[in-house]
C-alpha cells in the first residue's frame, strides 16, 4: 500500500514539474525541465507497475536530451523506431500502445518543430497521456496532463499574440 501512496506523490511531484516546464516561452529550458519532469514520472509509472508508460518517460529523457544537440530529422526517425520497438517489447494490453503514440508524436514535435508548431502537437501528446493516466490509475499524471493542457494552451496563445504584436 505504501508503494501506491509514494507513486502516487511522485505523480504529483511530476506535476509540479510540468507546470514549470509548460510555462516556459524558450526552448531549450521547456525541454530542460521536460528531462525532469520525464525522470521522475518514469519511476512513477513503474512503481504503478505501467512498465510501457514507464520506459516511454525513460526513453523520453533521452531523446530529449538529443534534441537540445540536432534537429535531424533522421535521428527523430530513430527514435520513433526504437519507441516502437519499446512498445512491441513491452505491450500488454491494446490501451498500452497509447503512451507508444504519444511518445512518438512528442518525439516527432521535439526534433521536427519549434515555438507554436512544436507546442500543439505537444498538446496532442498531451491529451494521448491524459487517456493514459486514466487508465493506468495515475492520479498525479492525470492532474499533471489536464494543467499541462491548460498552460500550454495559455503559452500558445501569449506566443501567438506576441507573434502578431512583432508583425504589426
């Protein structure tokens, strides 16, 4: 029982996490804090015994630590490839191959865009893991992903109003 009750405040450490890192407006500090938020919710999802979700946030850590150094579009291929082959390994019920697309759409957004474009399909991400954590039992993911809708909706808008200052 203990377990379930630190997995689950390690949920809602992650949380915290993610408000920090959705309200950022640069790049590369919203991808430095995804790392972190991404380390502590792999030790979370294992410890509700979601071993996909957990090796997806793992593996999540990774390729976001590559995306700071290129935006090679090869090496998103890569690690779209390698999600997959997570997943194949690691499936075992149909629901698990949620947390598969959303990592490969998050690995897609982080190699392939930036600013606006990288945040909506983050976003989609976003609402894939909030299914996730419905079924994986993860209180704290769940408040996790429904803020981080929200905030990086709020990001989006700023930046889109920002944008349309700049031009006029």
């Amino acid at each position: 029982m203990f377990d379930n009750y630190f997995a689950q405040a390690l949920g809602f450490i992650s949380f915290i996490f993610a408000m920090l890192c959705f309200m950022q407006k640069d790049d590369r500090r919203f991808k430095m804090m995804m790392i972190v938020m991404n380390l502590n919710h792999a030790l979370h999802y294992y410890l509700l015994n979601a071993v996909t979700s957990s090796l997806c946030s793992l593996f999540a850590v990774g390729r976001t630590a590559v995306s700071l150094q290129t935006k090679a579009k090869w090496v998103a291929s890569l690690f779209i490839i390698l999600t997959m082959l997570i997943g194949y390994f690691t499936i075992n019920q149909w629901t698990d191959y949620i947390a598969i697309v959303g990592s490969c759409i998050g690995t897609y957004a982080l190699f392939c865009l930036n600013g606006i474009k990288m945040r909506l399909v983050v976003f989609v991400g976003s609402c894939l893991w909030l299914i996730n954590n419905v079924i994986v039992g993860s209180l704290g993911g769940i408040l996790l992903e429904t803020t981080v809708i929200i905030i990086n909706s709020t990001t989006i808008y700023k930046l889109h109003k920002h944008d349309i200052a700049n031009k006029g």
